[in-house]
C-alpha cells in the first residue's frame, strides 16, 4: 500500500500569524515553561476525525543514558518518555494555524510509534528530541521504507555534537548512503507557500532560552550553538527528512497562545512549518 498523498490548492486566509499568538493569561516566571503564560480559559480545539492532514507525532523508546522519567509534557499534560516533550499543546496549535492559513482540510492530532501498521496512512510525521531515540532495526527499516514510499518527517529540538552523531547513525540505518546536506535558501520547500530568507535562518527559541528583561522577553542562545536546517532526500532528489538541529520549533507552536513568547519566533516556526507540509503534500 502506497502511501496517500493528498495534492491540495493552498491558500492564504489571513495576514497576519499575531493572530495566532499574544492573547492574556496569568503570571509567574520563566524556566522551562514553569510559569510561562498561556491564555486563559483556552477552549479545548476541536477537529474532525477524517481529513487529508493530521500532526502525527513519531512515538519511541528513549536511548537507556537518557531515560525522560515521568513528568510534564505540555501544561498539564503528563508522561513519559523524550518522544511526547511538547505534547499535546504543540500538536493543537500547529494543526489550528494550519486550519486558519491553508485550505488543506486537518484533523485531529495524532501519536504512533513506526511500528504501527497505519503509518502509511499518513504523509507526514514528527519526531522531537530525535538525538535520544533509540530505534530498533525493525523501527529504523520501517521508517526507511515509509520514507521512500512517500512519507515525510520532521525532526525537531535536538543539540549538540553527541545528539547530532546518535540521529545521523539512525538516519544512516533508516535511509543508508543518503547525506544529510544543508538546505539551500533556492530550495523549492524554502518558498512553497511562504519565502524564508537568509535572514530567517534564526535560533527559535525553547522557554528554557528565554528571561524576564526590564523592557520585555530576552532571548538567551546557548553559548557555541548555531541553528542548522538541513534535509535528507531520496533517489529522486525529493526532500523526505527536515532537519531543524540546534532550535526549537516545538516550543514555538506550543506556546503560540502566550504573551510571554516573542511572536516574530512563532510566527517563523509556522512558515517552516507549514512549508514543510505543503511540500510533503505535493511533491
């Protein structure tokens, strides 16, 4: 069964991402999310259950030296397990900006693990923290196969060095011999729908990077990062794996209903976002 990839006419409803973003809510201090605020009283989204696009978020085992114990995923949602940080807020949101920026008809937000046999049902998926998977070779060769047969994936929120090399191996073993190689500013998912520029290739910071300031929010990019957009493709030069390394665009659509979260950095998460999608949508 072949993967179904739905070719959809995209258009743009509103003009303005604030709209997604900067609504009140209550008090307290920065850290990571503790305290942040959100909008009051949010009444829970709601999407239909059957339409042609649903956030799939990749469900996996944490790699043994970096076990997530149980704890908050997203406000009051808990878990555990590294695949769920950012669950479900991230999720909702996004979806919600896709419902309000584009005519792709989105459903309700979903989570499954590679091994689940609707996986193809689907044509884009998310992984966050993706530099502590630990994929067994069944995981690593389905994710392979769903990614030549048509899938796409986003990895998101993952740093460093030793975080890079644990993914790249994965990578080697889902989709061998292919490189992961920068994305270029004339690369076709780079202006699908929106036009991201040089001037865009910009850390999205996680809560953890942000503080009270006497004149508003600060934002603090860890010392020696620098955020990264790169990209696997396959034999046909078709783009099935971005890569967003060293930034946070989880976080980003998480707390798009906040006050306290620059808006200019959710509103750059959305165009990646939402070009990510309608390139894996028709291509």
């Amino acid at each position: 069964m072949q993967i179904r990839l739905a070719v959809t006419v995209v258009v743009l409803l509103v003009g303005s991402f604030g709209l997604l973003a900067q609504r009140g809510g209550g008090g307290g201090s920065f850290g990571r999310g503790g305290g942040i605020r959100h909008a009051e009283d949010e009444p829970k989204p709601e999407f239909p259950t059957d339409a042609e696009f649903h956030f799939i978020r990749t469900e996996y085992r944490d790699l043994p030296q970096f076990q997530r114990r149980f704890g908050f995923a997203s406000r009051n949602a808990t878990g555990q397990g590294w695949w769920m940080v950012d669950w479900p807020d991230a999720d909702e949101h996004f979806s919600m900006g896709v419902q309000r920026l584009t005519r792709v008809a989105t459903g309700d937000p979903r989570h499954l693990g590679l091994m689940d046999p609707h996986l193809f049902d689907y044509p884009w998926i998310y992984a966050t923290q993706a530099g502590y998977w630990a994929l067994t070779n069944a995981e690593a060769a389905r994710l392979g196969e769903y990614l030549r047969r048509g899938g796409y994936l986003v990895v998101d929120d993952f740093w460093g060095p030793e975080q890079w090399e644990i993914f790249r191996m994965t990578m080697d073993r889902a989709l061998p011999n292919r490189p992961i190689v920068e994305i270029a500013l004339s690369d076709s998912v780079m202006h699908v729908l929106y036009d991201i520029e040089a001037k865009d290739r910009t850390f999205i910071p996680g809560t953890r990077h942000l503080r009270r300031g006497a004149n508003g929010t600060i934002v603090q990019q860890p010392a020696g990062s620098a955020p990264a957009w790169r990209a696997i493709t396959d034999e046909h030069d078709r783009m099935v794996v971005a890569v967003n390394f060293n930034t946070d665009v989880g976080d980003a659509w998480e707390y798009a209903d906040s006050p306290d979260y620059p808006e200019p950095m959710t509103t750059l998460a959305y165009r990646y976002g939402v070009n990510y999608l309608i390139y894996a949508m028709t291509h």
